[in-house]
C-alpha cells in the first residue's frame, strides 16, 4: 500500500533505453453505458495482471479532504477477508497505489488463475463501510509511511507546492487529520470513485480476449452510473511560478507542450549522470522533475540542439515501449491512461513525439536550462 | 531461456598472499539465442578490509565507470545499449560491475570491462564524492557498513587500491546472450592473455583510521549471522515466511496488530563470511527505548510460535510466485535496490555471484524443493532460532 510517489514515471535510463521493443499483442477496449472502461491485452507472460484504476477526477486531493483517498486505498486493499492468503498461496500478489489522479489496485496472478483476482475485484467495487477504530489504525500507518518519504520525494513535493501552491498538495494526507475523518464520509467518498466514470479495469496476460471481456464486463456494469458524468474538470491553477530548481510544468499528457517538455528533459538527462525523471501523466498541471549531475547550458553548448532533441525523441520514445514491454507496466499505463481521459493512448502518445516542434522544444530547454 | 551452452570454468578461492601467475581470470558462458542483448557481469572478490580502506573503496567504485584510461566517458555510452548504466554494487565480499551490450558490441564490451578492471583512470578533475543518499530511503539499509564520507579518498587512493584488488585470482566474469558458445571465452583471452596485476601481496595500504561511527538510521534491523554457506536458501525461505506479502508474521504482528511499522521486511544479504537475515522494521525511532525492542522481538516470537501450515503454504506460494511469475517481494538483497530474480543481467549476477559465494551453481528447483520440504514445526523451529539470536539496532 504505496503512495505511488513518483513511482510511474521514475525513469532511469535503463528503462528508456530499452526502447524499440516489438512485442506481440492484442488489444480491446470497451466502454460500457455507465461510463466505465476496460481495457485488455493478450500478449505471452506467465503472469496477468488485473487493475483496478479509480479516477480522482472531481474528488481529488484538496486541502480539506487530503489523504483521504489514500485512507481508501490503505482500509479497502484489506477489506476482503482471507484475500491475500488466496493470492499469495496461489503465487500472486495484491498491491495497491495512489496518486494525484488515481488509486489502482493491481492484482498480478499466475495466467490462470484470473478468477481469484476478479473475486477481489468485484469486491472492492461494492460499497463499503468502516469503523472509528479502521480508520484511527491506518492513520497511524499512514503516518509510518509518511516517515519513509526519502528527501528526494520530499524535494518533489515541494515543487508541486511552489509550482501549484496548496492545489498541488501530495495525496498522501496528515494522519493528525485524517484520524478524525468520520466514517460515513469515507464511504460516500468510496462510493463516488466506484461510479462508472471513475472506473477503468485494465488487464494484460496470457488471455482470451472474448472470454475475459464478458467476464468484466459483468463486474463493471454492476458499477453505478454516477452524478458526474461527464467527469467534472478540475483545473490547477495557471499561476505558475518557476521553482526550486529540478521541476518544469507539464499541462495534459496528450498536449504537444508536454511532450516537448518530456523531450528536453529526457534529452538532457541522457547526459547527465546519474540521472533520473520523474514524471507522472495527468490530464491536468502536471510536473517533470529531472535529477542528474551536470549543467544543462554546457550539455547543450557541448551536444548541440539537434542532439539532444533527436536523443530526447528516441528516448521518450524507448520509455513509452519499456511502459508497455510487460503484462503489468502495459496494464498500469494504458489504464491509467484511459483513466485520464478515455481517448488517451500510448500510440497516441507516441504519435505526438513525431509532432512535437522543436521551437516548443527549444522554449522547454530553455527553461530547464535556466532552474537547473 | 533458451540455454544452448553452459561452460563454467574453476573459480579459485581468494588468495591475496599468492604470487604465482597462473590463467586469466575466468569466463562462464551462457548463450541464448532468443535474447535481445549481451549481459556482462564481473565480480571482484575482496579480501577483509578495514573501515578506511572500505570508504576509499567506496568512492573508488562511484568513480570507477566514469571512464578508463582507454575509454572516455562518450566511447562508454557509445559502447553499452544506448542509455543504459554501468551498474556497479559494493558487497561484503564483492564488487559487482555490470554492463548491457547489443550483441555486436561483445568485443567493445568486454575490451570495456578489461579496461575497467586493469587500466582505471581517477582523474583529479572529474573525480566526485558519492552523495548521500537521496533518492532511497532503502539504501541505507543495504550498504555493507553505513558509511559516510571522509576524505580519505583520492584519485591516487583509489588508484592504489584498485590496483592491488584487481588480480587474475580475484576476478571473475559471466556474459549471457545471443552469441556463439566460446566467444567470449576467445575474446576475452585476447583481452586479459599476458596481464599482470601490479600487486601480488598482501594490500599494504593504511589509511588514516577513521575515528567517526557509521551514522545510526530510522530504521529497527534485528540481524543474525550465518556461516554456513548452505543455510542460504533455508534462510531465504524463512525470510519470505518472516516478510513477504501480507500474510507474513511480520504484517501481521508489527503493522497489522501493533501498527508500529508501515515497512516490514525480510531478507538475506551476504556478510563477510557468509549470510545474514536482516529483519528490517520502519518505525518510529523517538518512540523506541530498548525495552521496547525487546518486546517487539517478543511479539515476533510469540507470532513464530504460532506459525500454521497455511502460512508456511502460503509463503511456499509466495516464494513460488517470486521465483517464476515476476511477484515483487525481494528475499534476496545483494547490493542496492535490485530485484536479483526479474532482469535477466540481474539474474546472471545471481548465478555468478552465488556461484562464487557458495561454490556451487544457483539451481531455483533446489530453492523450490527447500521451500516445499518445511512444514509449520520445521520453520517455527528455525525462525525462533533466528529471532531470538538476532541482534537488534538502528541503521
């Protein structure tokens, strides 16, 4: 039961330079009238992957409800008595994450043995209830986890403050506050992220893809409608200010500003030492932090522009592949995706490198230059 | 995996007194067809070393893959896969180097590793201190002794040092991937034939003694020691039963019923002589006298007693899952934040690694099969052992 700080997008070069990766797979998507996805993949692994991506649109994390997601994600992971034991026994495991933009639960099973994972998921879509005591215990662990952030983390989380001020605040919540949460309110706030329009199952395996649709299909339409729909668009602040020295902003992830952006820092990062980006897609302001060691005016003097802009795009480019090179990173990120935005898509993504102008690029540069 | 050749050459036991100049350093081959890429993994034995010469060391191998005096700092790049790391871990007992490679590169790859290993440069100008450790609150947890920085290394200690480690008895390499069986071999005897280590004795390097002590972390450890090379996979299992997943008696005990810790971990890491069990536990280090750790040990104890044949079946699952399916617990730690079973240069530095470490060959049936044959009596018995016998302090 991570916050997922950082964790999708924490690229190191290993993972990019794995690019240009072919790998056979199918692939369907379906939407269902009450507005929830799936989206599912057959491809070889000896592994499937089943993930639960619940949406934060409309219910994220502001300064009066913070953390309170994460409590979610904290007492529902465990809400199924005996769950875990199946699982593990069986050889799988249940981890759970969340975000600024989504909780997802990710259920990775030995290929066929799916049925244990749908048991799980057809629970934690139901609604739930907790207790005084529930709650008061996973504050205090939250407060545990909180402990453990490492000072890069911390660094990160500053960024999203000077940049989005409290908007960007980290899901991750103040155990003082969340202890007094009253139960009632946690599990409206479950039931609203468990509406159709919150909700995308995305699954990746060893699978039959007719099979398993309608098998999900019956655990999604269970899923109410919701009063939000379409989804209630929540914007960040534009008042941006240029920060702390590691992080330039991002807007959505399918916009030619943000891949330009991911293309300068990936670009840049090749050069560095040690490098590492932290990115995560969001349909809303959004931030890429580089860390490395180096100066980015002397790499570019040194490289030149078309370098780092031809390294950036290949590199982008091997960091979307690594993305979908296995069952469970291809689950994660096209669910997340869709979860985003439902026309969301790796191709799309990928479409967008070739786009990408070089003087949006060059005004990326240019400000990553200028904090690092 | 397609394994089409197999060849493991005689890996000597460290022996830096010795001065007889007998083969190069050894090769094991491990050809695949279907891989997309060459692995090259290196080990470096090292000798006892004193906390001073283990800070320079430190710093050597942070320094060390920047570039050779045959390499600068482009031909790397321009020789590992494109935007990968030299991946480089400092063990008890070892130093690991590690590059990937695409397969016309073996020769470039291995003139590399050579060139790491017997023509290092530590220029004056380029050569920086390791920085703390920022992006992971794990590492401290891993490294061998906590160490913090002095200015003990150099470019001209960590030139004298790696010199005298480096020798044809210390050294020993694994290259997996799509190549034809014995090209390595071949190429790397036209590499290293005729290299003659500088030093043959004893490491007659005395640093400065280092007065300062490690620096004490957040994080409780309760350690035991073993010395015996085959308790390795008994070990491990108990560490999955102990740690992995949520069924495990440290879920249950230290987050579930005391909430006392968010982390909870298990795992083997080599020692000097050996392995050790690290129990590892993120809790709220103000709140913790020793009468306090004490009790935690006892409540360990108290759930081992209690340990059921569905929790060691599970755990057997569990383990199971780690082994075949890709199942992110991490019963094993050798170095860093690495996962020793899930990339395939990870899993040649286990194979090399446990080779040298146990003398004989990583077989994950022979794990399977100790794991399968414990039943509930069997594994409250060993895990008593080890929570009773393991020493508790904050790292």
């Amino acid at each position: 039961m991570l916050v997922e700080t950082a964790g999708f997008g924490n690229s190191s070069f290993a993972e990019s330079s794995r690019g240009q990766i072919t790998v056979e797979s199918s692939q369907s998507r379906v939407f269902l009238p009450n507005a929830s996805a799936i989206c599912l993949e057959s491809r070889k692994s000896v592994y499937t992957s089943v993930q639960l991506i619940l949406s934060s649109r409309g219910i994220e994390s502001i300064a009066d409800k913070r953390g309170y997601r994460h409590l979610l994600e904290h007492l529902v992971a465990r809400s199924l008595p005996g769950h875990d034991e199946k699982i593990e026994g069986a050889g799988g495991l249940l981890t759970a994450y969340t975000d600024r933009d989504w909780i997802r639960f990710e259920w990775k099973v030995p290929a066929g043995k799916e049925k244990l994972a749908y048991e799980g998921l057809e629970a934690f879509l139901k609604p739930k209830t907790f207790t005084a005591e529930q709650i008061k215990k996973e504050s205090r662990i939250i407060y545990l986890e909180g402990l453990e952030t490492s000072i890069l983390e911390r660094n990160i989380e500053k960024d999203w403050l000077t940049f989005y001020g409290s908007d960007g605040i980290a899901p991750l919540g103040d155990a003082n506050e969340l202890e007094k949460v009253e139960p009632e309110e946690l599990a409206m706030m479950w039931k609203a992220l468990t509406s159709g329009p919150q909700v995308t199952i995305s699954i990746s395996g060893n699978i039959d893809l007719k099979q398993e649709s309608n098998t999900i299909k019956k655990i999604a339409q269970q899923c109410s409608i919701g009063k939000d729909k379409p989804w209630k668009l929540r914007q960040l602040s534009d008042n941006i200010t240029a920060g702390s020295g590691r992080s330039i902003y991002t807007n959505s992830v399918d916009s030619k500003r943000t891949m330009s952006a991911l293309i300068a820092a990936f670009g840049v990062g090749a050069k560095l030492k040690d490098t590492a980006i932290h990115y995560q897609p969001t349909f809303r302001g959004g931030l890429i932090s580089l860390v490395g060691e180096g100066k980015v005016a002397k790499i570019v003097a040194d490289e030149g522009e078309k370098v780092i802009f031809d390294l950036g795009k290949r590199y982008v480019r091997g960091w979307i592949d690594f993305k979908t090179s296995n069952a469970s990173e291809s689950a994660a990120f096209h669910g997340i995706l869709m979860s985003l935005d439902r026309s969301f898509s790796p191709k799309k993504l990928k479409e967008n490198i070739d786009l990408a102008p070089v003087s949006d690029f060059r005004a990326e540069l240019t400000a990553l230059g200028g904090q690092l | 995996m397609n394994l089409l050749a197999f060849s493991l050459l005689h890996l000597p036991f460290l022996n830096l007194a010795s001065t007889a100049q007998v083969e190069p350093p050894p090769l094991l081959e491990i050809a695949d067809y279907d891989a997309k890429q060459i692995e090259i993994e290196v080990l470096v034995k090292l000798p006892k070393l004193t906390l001073a010469q283990w800070h320079v060391l430190e710093q050597t191998v942070w320094n060390l893959t920047s570039r050779t005096q045959r390499y600068g700092s482009r031909d790397i790049l321009r020789i590992i896969k494109p935007g990968s790391k030299v991946r480089t871990a400092l063990l008890p007992d070892a130093v690991r180097l590690g590059i990937s490679v695409d397969r016309e590169e073996l020769s470039g790859g291995l003139g590399l590793m050579q060139s790491f290993l017997t023509s290092p440069s530590f220029v004056k100008e380029a050569y920086r201190e390791k920085p703390a450790a920022e992006s992971s609150v794990y590492e401290p947890m891993v490294v061998p002794n906590g160490i913090s920085s002095t200015p003990l290394a150099t470019p001209e200690t960590s030139l004298e040092l790696w010199s005298a480690l480096v020798r044809t008895n210390t050294v020993s390499i694994s290259v997996s991937g799509n190549f034809s069986p014995g090209e390595p071999t071949k190429k790397w005897g036209m590499f290293i034939d005729g290299w003659q280590p500088k030093f043959t004795g004893n490491l007659p390097f005395t640093y400065a003694r280092r007065t300062e002590k490690p620096t004490e972390g957040q994080t409780l450890v309760f350690d035991f020691e073993s010395q015996k090379p085959d308790e390795f996979a008994k070990l491990v299992f108990m560490s999955v039963i102990l740690g992995g997943g949520k069924q495990s008696i440290l879920f249950k005990t230290t987050r579930e019923k005391l909430a006392e810790t968010y982390r909870q971990e298990a795992f083997v890491m080599p020692t000097e002589k050996g392995w050790k069990l690290r129990i590892l536990l993120g809790v709220e280090k103000a709140k913790f006298t020793p009468e306090k750790i004490e009790g935690i040990r006892k409540e360990i104890l108290e759930a081992v007693k209690k340990c059921n044949e569905s929790q060691v079946k599970t755990a057997a699952g569990l383990f199971r899952g780690y082994l075949q399916n890709d199942i992110s617990i991490r019963p094993i730690c050798l170095g860093g934040d690495v996962d020793v079973v899930k990339e395939e240069s990870d899993r040649l530095f286990l194979r090399s690694y446990y080779f040298f470490k146990a003398g004989r060959a990583w077989s994950q049936d022979l794990f399977l099969t100790v794991a399968e044959s414990f039943d509930a009596e069997l594994s409250a018995k060993l895990l008593t052992r080890i929570v009773s016998e393991s020493k508790a302090h904050f790292q």
